[in-house]
C-alpha cells in the first residue's frame, strides 16, 4: 500500500531577493490519537529526512495521549543552547494518511513534545521513516511512503 505525501510550494513571506527560487515542502496527512482515546486529532505534518525524530507543538501535545520520558533541549542547525527549543521526550500514537483513504495501522512514535507553539508538525525517523520506504520524484510531482 502507498501513503501518497504532499508536495507543498507555497511559501508565504518570501524576500523580495528569494522571489525566484521555487521551494519545496514534503508534507503528510497524519492523525494523532486523542486523550479521549477513540478520536483522532488530524493535522499536516512536514515529512523531515533529516530529523531523527518527530516533532510536535504544545497546542497539540496536550489534546493527544503521551507518554512523557523526560526534558531535552532540541537543536537546529545552529547547535547552540540559547538556539535550542525545550522540549518534552515521550511517545504518542498516530496514523499516516492520504486523500484516498489510504491509512496506515497506528504506529507508536518516539516524539519531541516542543513547549511551544512555534514549531511545526514534524515526522522524522524514528519510528516513522524508518518503517517505510520514501519516494519522491519532484519532476513527476509524485511522493509516497510504501508500506
């Protein structure tokens, strides 16, 4: 089965000098169990291969069931702690999905619980990418996961 994955080019805000530069975003349609336990909290998310694990914004995080293991600081590009965002370390449940009803069994995610809203959703590889095979072919504006 493919889980087919957004290929976003809207930018908002973009500087005058980066005007013509076409960006690209690899997003996902994802659920993320309620505390309720019976519903889903749906949500894009941005499909990051180059975050070892998810992240997810407080607003979020606190209408989803989790498991919290810890604090961590999480670090960017810029690796230094006054650039870095704190974070809750936990895992939560959530399902991967597309426009044709193609869904995923819920997978149980290791995932940064950010303390603040100023994050985006974020699927990284732990427990996500690791699992499924990634094609994207942007010329061909074709993107999926494989299950």
């Amino acid at each position: 089965m493919k889980i087919k994955l957004i290929l976003d080019t809207s930018i908002e805000n973009l500087t005058e000098s980066l005007q013509d530069f076409e960006f690209i975003r690899l997003k996902c349609l994802v659920g993320f169990k309620s505390i309720d336990g019976y519903s889903y909290r749906f949500t894009e998310a941005l499909v990051d291969t180059r975050a070892y694990i998810s992240v997810i914004p407080s607003g979020l995080a606190k209408k989803i069931e989790k498991e919290i293991l810890g604090e961590d600081k999480l670090k960017g590009i810029n690796r230094r702690d006054e650039c870095s965002i704190p974070v809750l370390v936990g895992k939560t449940s959530c399902i991967l999905f597309d426009k044709d009803y193609n869904v995923t069994e819920d997978l149980l995610i290791r995932s940064y619980f950010a303390k603040t809203d100023e994050v985006p959703v974020i699927l990284g590889f732990a427990d996500v990418l690791s699992k499924f095979a990634v094609y994207v072919n942007y010329q061909r504006r074709i993107a999926y996961i494989e299950i």
